[in-house]
C-alpha cells in the first residue's frame, strides 16, 4: 500500500508543480497576446486533449515534464496549421518575452512561498534562534555557545529563523564557524564554535546539538516566518548547487524522479503519526517547487534561464 501511495503523491506532486510551472508562462504570454498553440501536461504520447477558447490542452503519458507550445518562440520556428491571426513570441519585445520565459520559474517560487506560509501556519509552535538547553554529547557549549544566547549570524551570514541555522550549520558545520549572538543586550562573537558532523547519509554536514526555544503563534509571526524561511530555503538551494558543482557533494545528491521517489516513501513510512507525515510531505514539496524554480533559472540553454541568458545578449548586441 506505501509503494502505491508513494507512486500516487509522487506523480501528483511533480503534476502539479509542473502545472504551475507552465500555468506561468502561459498566463503571462496570453497576458501579452502571444499565439499559443498547446498547453501539454506531461511528455510522450497524448492521453487526452481538448480544443480550448484559443489553443489545444493535453494530458501526456509520462509526468516528468510539461510545455506551453507558443508560436514563434524561435527565430527558426515555422508556421503551423491554425497559427493564422496568431502573433508569435519572437515578434514582441525583449522585456515581454523576458517576462514571459520568467515567469514560469516565478510561480514556482510564489508557490513555494504559499506552501511554506500553509506549513508555518500548521507549525504548533514556531522555533527561534536561542539556545534553549543542550542535549547529551553537546559540544557547541564547550566552545562558548552558552543557554540564552541569540544567535545572529554564523560564518558571515545573518540569521533570522530557526532554519537558517540548521541549514548553514548543515552546509557549513563541518568546520569551525564564528558565531554572532545576542547575549544579555551585547553582540558577542564567538570564534571557532565546533558542532558535530553527522556522516550518515554518505555526506558530512554539520548537526545543531541545542534545543531552541519556541514561541507562541502571531499574525506577524507567522508572516516573518513564512518569508525568512522561504529566502533561506532558496539559499540553501543555491549553496547546495554550488557545493556540487564544486565536487563537495556527488551528483547522486541531486535527485530525480526516482530519487524524490525514495523520499517520499521514506517520509510516508518514517512515522506513524499522520500530522509529522503530512508537514514532511509538505515540506518536501515546498523545497522541490523552490529547486524546480531555482533550477530553471540556471544559464542552460534547454533551461529557462539560458532563453534569458539569450535576451541578455541581444539586449546588450542590440540584435537577435
């Protein structure tokens, strides 16, 4: 029953972050008058399509991509059957089809941000950035991190929620950091802190050994939150990429269909308790619609980001 119930969110998920991907470049080329001849979900052999007001809607039969079919979106593009009357996105100008290929990494990132702001708002409590007490094994405290302390900023970066932390400790903890903290209304420095590393799942990150304190829920809270945690999300993303570009990570921790896969049966059977599961799951799909969008943005040419690379560059040649 786990198998189907992984395969069934794992094909939603990517069906629906494929769907707002493409729902915006859709929405933003209509908005500009663009000809658009079909709006695909999926890749491979048609399931079912339809004839919509202005262009044909399809379901396709693998659910690991998806397209907005738009005329003229190169400068080799020939007309096809039902293009007349249909103005062609390489007829517009630069900025609109700059918005028009951004904006479907954008909706991403919205989503992201909706599904983070729905995720703090189930939170029970909100954690913070000060050190509650320490566990058993603590080594943070023997290299000055003391209870009550507010953390700020570690390794030059500034921190505002409970994830920054965890996600710059994990990223960068394998060394020493400097760690800025608030204690009794001064700003102190505290040089070389040492955390433990954690290797178990084949790749060193460092590991918070303190527990924070929590505080309660606010309108204002909540919103702070929901935002400082969807930015950190998406500098995590950035700083794991680079990582791996850099050979820190291997590639195989940059997963696929089948690797998010995995993870989701492992979150699904990790916990018996239906609440932990859901907010798992929940947070999963936030940090894949952030990646997808972050991914997008990249200067590859198959990608979004490198059509935009393109527009730059004739922004700047005055030229196609």
């Amino acid at each position: 029953m786990s198998l189907v119930i992984t395969i069934v969110f794992t094909v939603l998920l990517f069906g629906l972050l494929i769907f707002i991907h493409e729902l915006g470049h859709y929405t933003a080329a209509r908005s500009f008058g663009v000809g658009i001849r079909e709006f695909s979900i999926g890749m491979g052999p048609k399931l079912k399509s339809w004839k919509g007001k202005v262009n044909d809607f399809s379901i396709r039969a693998f659910p690991i991509g998806g397209y907005v079919s738009m005329v003229g979106e190169t400068s080799a593009d020939k007309p096809e059957e039902g293009d007349e009357g249909k103005t062609g996105l390489n007829e517009k100008p630069l900025w609109q089809r700059a918005i028009v290929i951004l904006a479907g990494p954008m909706m991403n990132l919205i989503f992201g941000f909706i599904l983070m702001l729905i995720f703090v708002i189930c939170l029970r409590v909100l954690p913070t950035t000060t050190v509650d007490r320490f566990g058993n094994g603590s080594i943070s405290n023997a290299s000055g991190l003391s209870v009550g302390d507010k953390i700020i900023e570690i390794d030059g970066t500034s921190v505002h929620v409970y994830n920054d932390m965890a996600y710059i400790i994990a990223l960068r903890g394998k060394e020493p950091l400097d760690v800025k903290v608030i204690r009794n209304g001064e700003e102190i420095v505290l040089t070389d802190v040492i955390f433990p590393v954690d290797s178990s799942s084949g790749i060193s990150m460092g590991d918070i050994d303190f527990l924070p304190k929590y505080s309660e829920k606010s309108f204002g809270s909540v919103m702070y939150n929901a935002f400082w945690q969807s930015y950190s999300t998406i500098r995590m993303t950035y700083e794991s990429l680079f990582r791996t570009v850099k050979g820190e990570y291997g590639m195989d921790a940059v997963s696929g269909p089948i690797g998010i896969g995995n993870q989701v049966e492992e979150v699904i059977t990790s916990s018996s308790d239906m609440y932990v599961t859901c907010m798992n799951l929940l947070s999963m799909a936030m940090l894949i619609s952030v990646s997808l969008g972050i991914m997008n943005l990249l200067p590859i040419p198959v990608l979004d980001g490198g059509h935009l690379l393109f527009y730059i560059i004739e922004a700047i040649r005055r030229k196609p």
